[in-house]
C-alpha cells in the first residue's frame, strides 16, 4: 500500500500550531507527515516544550527518516515569541499555506493539513484575509466550496459559513443552495465513500417555518430545490426543524447533516466533539483538513496544548488520500 505524504502547515507561529505539529510523531498514523513551518521556529519550539525529537529537512521522493520529523522550511519574516502575535509574519503564514496548496496540485502531497490560523493579524499584516476556507478557493480557482465539520459522530456542513446573522437569509438562495447541495453529495460519495450519501437539511427559521407563520424560506426556496435534487436521485430529507434534528435516532440514520448556517449547525457538533473535531473543506481539486480550534495563544510553549483534534484531522486526511487513490 502506498503510503500518502501529507503537508502539515503549522499555523500562526506564534500560537499552538507548532507545538502541536512537533507532537505528531505520537499520532500513530501510517502516512509521511512533512511540517510547514520555519525549521528554526520549530527546534525552538521543542525545546520550549522539552521534546528531544530530531528535526530533518524534507526531500521529495526520498524515503523518510526513521526517527524525527520531517520538515520543509519556509522561513519566518519576524523572531517569534510564543503567545504574541506580529503582524510581521503575516506573509510568512500564507506563505506555508502556499507551499502545501501548489504541492498539493502538483501531486507531491496527498493531502493537506492545516493548523489554525489568526485572521485578524493577518488582516493587521495588510492582507484581506476571511479565512483558509476563502483562501483555498481562490488559490485553487474554485468557484465553490463548502464547510464542514465532523466529531462526535456527526458531520455537518454549512450552507453559508462567516456571515453576519442579518445577511444569512438573502444568502441562501435556490443557486447558492444547489450548489452546496451537489457538492456535498458529490464528496461524500467521491471523497468519503459513501455510494449513496443520506443527508438531513435543516430549515432556516425556527420550527423550519412552521407552516409560513415564521417565514416562508422553506416554502418558497428549500423544499422546492430539495424535491428537485430528490427527482434527481439525491437522498436529502428536510427542511428539518434545527431544534429536533440532532437527536441521536434522526443522526443515527444519515451521513450528514446540512445547516443553514455557522451557529445553527456548530455549536452542536463542537459540544459533542471538542478537542477532536475536524474541519474539512469540500469542492475543492485538493484534500484540506484542519483542526476546529483557534489559536490558544494562552496555551503556546506551555505543553498544556491537547493535540487531539489535529491527530484526527490528519488520520481523516490519510483516510480521504487512500480512498482518493483507489477510484
């Protein structure tokens, strides 16, 4: 069996990225991990945390090393102190992320996992900056892409992710909603392998409308587009009230679950899942995973920082990249 390179970008280095990268070589998977990140920013890093853990260089198409990690250095703007952000390296960060995007579309990496970031500084670094998810699209030209997250035995996507609350209804409109709709039919089938995805969709407002007395969005956009996806094939049952939709009996019987926006889905899966929840980002021509956690600056250089959901979000990304290579 092949075993799948994975790019791990180590994230804002100022915050738990890279202590969480460095503890990597406990995370039991069978897949070649190559860190992102600034090589001396790292053994910094782990000696901060006590880590006596060997730290090569990355060479493509050269067997890995027995012991350590490996790491493709991308170099720092700024000297870092753990927990204090600079704007400085506000380049630095989208740098790793480009490193691991183009390895990614050239085949060079399986997949890619990514470390969280810090919008704001990177914003305060002069770089209009939403998210990974926005900037994957765009560095990837990928008109479309979808959200979401799993843990706790749940996956639910978005159908609109960093929106005011205010903006969200015009956002979901019969195009917008198609779109997610196909696309996470299509990677659950292509990327998850799942021959025949079952997905609850949840209505917007509250009761799923009831019956128009609490808005009409059910009636006039997504019931009507989900009984023309079903007649095309998809399995899609809503519009669903959120309230009554995460129970475990409904759960039990789908693959998936598509809210209508951020804190209507979220909130439940995080409850069920925090520490190990993973975010992943559908439609695009390349595999992302990432950790479901911000940056814990609080929490960088002490070894308090819990690895858990960047363990599972790289044993996610070695799991798509084997079913990616066997279709």
């Amino acid at each position: 069996m092949n075993v799948p390179v994975l790019a791990i970008t180590t994230g804002e280095p100022a915050g738990v990225g890279p202590d969480l990268a460095l503890q990597l070589t406990e995370a039991g998977v069978d897949a070649r991990c190559v860190l992102i990140g600034d090589k001396s920013l790292l053994a910094a890093r782990a000696r901060q945390l006590g880590l006596a853990l060997p730290l090569h260089d990355y060479v493509a198409d050269t067997p890995p090393p027995t012991q350590g990690l490996e790491v493709c250095h991308v170099p720092l703007a700024a000297p870092v102190v753990a927990g204090r952000l600079d704007p400085a390296n506000a380049g630095y960060v989208l740098a790793t992320l480009d490193r691991a995007i183009d390895g990614c579309l050239t085949g060079e990496f399986a997949a890619m996992v990514t470390a969280p970031v810090h919008k704001g500084i990177i914003n305060d670094g002069g770089v209009a900056f939403s998210g990974h998810t926005e900037y994957l699209a765009e560095r990837t030209h990928t008109p479309k892409v979808v959200m979401m997250l799993a843990g706790g035995g749940m996956r639910v996507a978005l159908a609109t992710t960093h929106l005011p609350l205010r903006e969200v209804a015009d956002a979901i409109t019969p195009d917008s909603l198609e779109q997610v709709s196909r696309i996470l039919h299509a990677d659950l089938r292509a990327k998850f392998g799942i021959a025949a995805p079952r997905v609850l969709v949840a209505g917007l407002n509250p009761h799923a409308g009831e019956g128009g007395h609490l808005g009409r969005e059910e009636i006039e956009i997504i019931e009507p587009l989900l009984t023309r996806l079903r007649g095309q094939g998809m399995d899609l049952i809503g519009p669903l009230p959120a309230d009554t939709l995460f129970n475990p009996d409904k759960l039990a019987g789908c693959d998936a679950v598509l809210a209508m926006y951020h804190d209507q889905g979220l909130p439940v899966l995080k409850h069920a899942s925090f520490g190990a929840g993973i975010n992943i980002t559908l439609g695009l021509p390349i595999i992302r995973t990432s950790v479901d956690h911000g940056t814990a600056l609080d929490l960088a250089g002490s070894g308090h920082a819990h690895p858990g959901s960047l363990f599972e979000a790289v044993q996610l990304a070695q799991r798509l990249a084997l079913n990616s290579s066997t279709r």
